[in-house]
C-alpha cells in the first residue's frame, strides 16, 4: 500500500474533516477590514514549548540548575514543558513530596507549563527475558503516576514501546486523564502496521491514545556542522560538498550529478556524500492534515540552526510543517528538542541552539 | 564536541585497616537518561594494561556498594543521570603514586528499545534477531571503550 492510498483509507473521513474545519479557522495575520489595532493575535492553537533534554549536556555537568532551565523557559516565552522523568527527577523513581512541592513553586515561579512527560519504558530491566504484559503494566504505572504529581497529562511513548503494554494501559489513562502519544519517529514511516495499529485504537479511545510526531521526519538536508567535520578531516573536498548540496537544493538528478563529481577528481569521501544528500527521505507535512486530530502534542526535534541572523534550521522544513500545523487547527505545543550535541563545536552551545530555534518558530507562528 | 565520561577527580587508593585494598575511580553515565543498575549489561575494566576480573569489581551508587555479580539483579537501583558512580577495584597494594592509563568498557542494554517482534510490525526497523545471535550482528548492541590517563596522588 503505498503512502497516499494507506492515508486515504485509514483516515479519510477524518481527513475531510479536519480540512474542512482547517479552511475555516485558516491562519491569518492581516488585519481586517474594521482593524483599529495594528497587533492582532494570530488566529490559531499552536504554542511553543522546550523539552529539557534541549540542555542535557549542561544538566548532566551540573553546570546549570533544573530551575536554570525553566527561567529559561519562561525568558524566551516557550512555556510548555516536555521532559523525561528518568533525567530531570530527583531520586528518580521515588522523589520525595519535598521535591515535588519545589517543581510547583517553579512552575508558579517561571509560569510555564508541564505538558508532556518523555517514557522509557524499561520492558528489559531483567537480562533474560522483557517483561509480560501484566508486568509491563504494574511498572508503567511507576511513571504514569510520577507525571501525574508533576501535572503531566501528555506521555510521549517511544518507538519500541509494546503496543499489547498501549492497549492495555488505555482503560488506565481514560480513568486518570492521561494520553499517550505513540512517537512517529524516523524511520518509521507514515505509512505503516505500527501506525495503522495506534490510528485503529486512536479511533476509539482519541483521548487516551495516539500519534505524536517527532519533527526529525521532515529532515531534508545534511548537517553543515558534520559536513565541515569531514573537511576539517581531509575525507571531504569543500567545493564538491557545496555543489553537490546545491544541486540536491535545486532538485537537480542524482544521476546527472554524480557524473558530474565524477569529473571534478573526486576522494571516496565526495562520491559518498552524494549517496549520502540524496539519501534524505522526508515526510511530506501535507500528510500530517488527515492525522492531526489524532496528534495532541509535536515533539520539535531539531539538530542544527543556520549560523548568523538567518534563524532557519539547517536540516528539518519547519518553514513548510508549522504553516500546516497553524492552518489545519494543531491545538497543542512543540517542544523544541536540541539534539545536536554530538556535532556541536567548541562555539556551539545548547541555550543558544534553542533561542536560535524559538526565533526562527515565533517568526513562523506570529507569537 | 567530545564528552568526558572518566572523570579527573575522585581516583585513589582505598584503605582498609590500615592496608592499601584496591583503588577506585569516578565516571559518568555515557547516555542520555539515568538507568535502573541492572541494564549496565557488560563491563570491563584495564589499568595500565592490566584486565581486572569482574569479580574483583564492585560499583558504588549513591553510598551503596554492589559486587559486578549483584549488578545484573539491581532491578530497583536507579543510577542517576549525571551523579557518578564510583568504580572500585581489589588490588592488594594497590596503584603507584603517578600517572595511569585506565580503561573502561561497557554495554548498556538499552531496555526500552524492540528486542522481540512477534507481531512484525516493525520490520520497517530491523528484524529482530535472538539475543543469542548478539553481539555480533545487531545492530543495538553496543559495547563502549572509553579511556583516559589519570593521576593518582595517594
């Protein structure tokens, strides 16, 4: 089955639905005819948000404090909070009531938000054999619960996560209020059993269970940083990465430009990278409008943000997902995830990644 | 940008009654959240060339002290992410005043991920091989070295 056609027949209605309701509640920034002022809130429900993981490198140096974090939050407007309880919990799986009052005096504090809790869940603690299903459970509940003390009501389930442990725990969510979002992360593709699996549960139980999509599905383009790398290495030729990169930006060939490289005395280094730009299979955003009513909560992945004044990922097409995600009524946060620590230079730092990010996005959104 | 897991302080000697009994030394988890003790699958620990056996390893978290062979069954014992764990070695004796080279290696069992897939629903990912085909051929599995020259004082 291939993309269009599993879309169409898992979610059809839906789809006309969604964009018919999208067409009436269609992003608009222009003021209108009887406009006095000139500042008008832009007319839709996607808000901003970070997932702390954004600092791990900091936090796991003790660099910075967890309350360093959420100021921080609250300084650059992005109010929701998305965390994982197995980094930022103290004594993790068993914080003290003292602990938990000290996350509320912040939240108070700093105004934000928690709205979604990151879940691994550990289905192979034991060396010999994962957990049954009944176990899977009575462990599950251990996070279930320590996001309810924080005020998380959104739980972000990782790609591996038992689909018979979902199904299971949905009688459980809808009796305490928590959805959980299974993550579409790459290279799962839209169109797949697992997806298929979630959207046929979605259906029945929209409030307990669904879709979260992880943003790194619409990376399009190579890391600058890793490309500047394999220069600095001698494995790659500057001016053959710059115009196989162009070419690729352009929608020129592959064929026609690997023939190309092949003239221009090539290191095995230059004819991979070809192999490698042209590899990159993004998501198309347009699939996201027949899905998104199943979709409470973005996970906004990101790698590398441009250099300089420009605030635009180096990667991922946020420039085409938000506007789709405005106009056909997300009602919910992003939460910026900085994941590009591996790459990062000596002037890259996790805080300004992440600024650099909610530039970029309060441009695309108006607020 | 590297990151370092051996930290530089926190390496010594340990005394016991008066007799030098073994050394210890401090590092941090290399991933990104903390574990429950029993998914710290696979160690190895070499100083100067020297393989110590497992069972002359012990793993201090937090002030409680696990020997290598109560680490597979530490179900309830969290590692904290960023807190370091303390590795302690029996070494009668044990090491000069100066500088060592220690190596560390370990696997983390990354416990949430699909070891089993009975369904096939996701072959999109990788087959899932039988743990006994390990560790060869999959891909999740993945043993980490990591080493730095440390200077001991007493």
């Amino acid at each position: 089955m291939n993309r269009k056609h599993f879309i169409s027949t898992i979610a059809g209605a839906t789809a006309t639905a969604v964009a018919g309701a999208g067409a009436i509640a269609a992003h608009s920034v222009e003021p209108g005819e009887n406009s006095v002022s000139l500042i008008k809130a832009p007319d839709h429900k996607v808000k901003r948000g970070v997932a702390l993981y954004s600092y791990q490198r900091a936090l796991k140096s003790h660099s910075v404090t967890l309350e360093n974090c959420i100021e921080e939050l609250s300084d650059i407007g992005a109010y929701g909070i998305e965390a994982i309880g197995q980094v930022i919990i103290k004594d993790y799986p068993n914080p003290s009531d003292r602990w938990i009052g000290e996350w509320w005096e912040m939240m108070d504090k700093y105004g934000t938000t928690p709205v979604c809790y990151t879940n691994f869940h550990d289905q192979w603690l034991q060396k010999s054999r994962p957990m049954t299903t009944a176990e899977n459970l009575e462990h599950q509940m251990i996070d279930f619960n320590l996001g309810r003390r924080m005020g998380f009501t959104k739980f972000r389930m990782l790609v591996g996560t038992p689909i018979e442990l979902m199904e299971a725990a949905i009688p459980v969510c809808e009796k305490l209020g928590l959805w959980m979002g299974l993550e579409i992360h790459a290279p799962v593709p839209f169109s797949s059993r697992l997806i298929e699996r979630i959207l046929g549960l979605a259906e029945k139980h929209p409030d307990a269970i669904g879709l979260l999509p992880d943003m790194g599905i619409f990376q399009k383009y190579p890391s600058p940083s890793a490309r500047e790398q394999q220069i600095a290495q001698g494995t790659l030729t500057r001016d053959i990465a710059l115009y196989i990169e162009d070419a690729y930006r352009k929608g020129l060939d592959k064929a026609e430009v690997v023939s190309r490289v092949k003239g221009m005395k090539p290191r095995p280094g230059d004819t991979s990278y070809a192999d490698m730009v042209y590899s990159a299979n993004p998501e198309d955003p347009k699939d996201l409008i027949p899905i998104m009513k199943y979709c409470r909560h973005i996970h906004g992945k990101f790698h590398e943000m441009n250099k300089g004044s420009d605030y635009t990922d180096a990667r991922i097409i946020y420039d085409e997902v938000v506007p789709v995600l405005m106009q056909y009524g997300y009602d919910g946060y992003i939460c910026t995830e900085f994941e590009g620590q591996r790459f990062m230079d000596a002037g890259t730092d996790e805080f300004d990644q992440v600024r650099r990010q909610h530039v970029m996005l309060k441009r695309l959104m108006g607020k | 940008m590297e990151e370092k897991y051996i930290l530089k302080y926190g390496f010594r000697n340990v005394y016991q009654a008066g007799r030098i009994t073994g050394f210890q030394f401090k590092f941090v988890i290399p991933y990104y959240r903390g574990i429950y003790l029993s998914c710290l699958d696979e160690f190895s620990v070499k100083v100067d060339g020297e393989n110590f056996s497992l069972n002359n390893v012990s793993i201090k978290i937090g002030e409680r002290i696990f020997p290598w062979k109560e680490v597979d069954v530490a179900y309830d014992v969290f590692w904290t992410y960023g807190d370091p764990a303390t590795v302690i070695v029996s070494k009668p004796g044990g090491l000069e005043t100066g500088l060592h080279t220690i190596e560390l290696g370990m696997f983390i069992r990354k416990s949430y991920i699909v070891w089993t897939d009975p369904e096939g629903i996701y072959d999109f990912v990788i087959p899932p091989l039988p743990k006994s085909e390990l560790p060869d051929k999959d891909p999740r599995y993945g043993f980490q070295t990591f080493s730095d020259q440390l200077s001991l004082v007493i």
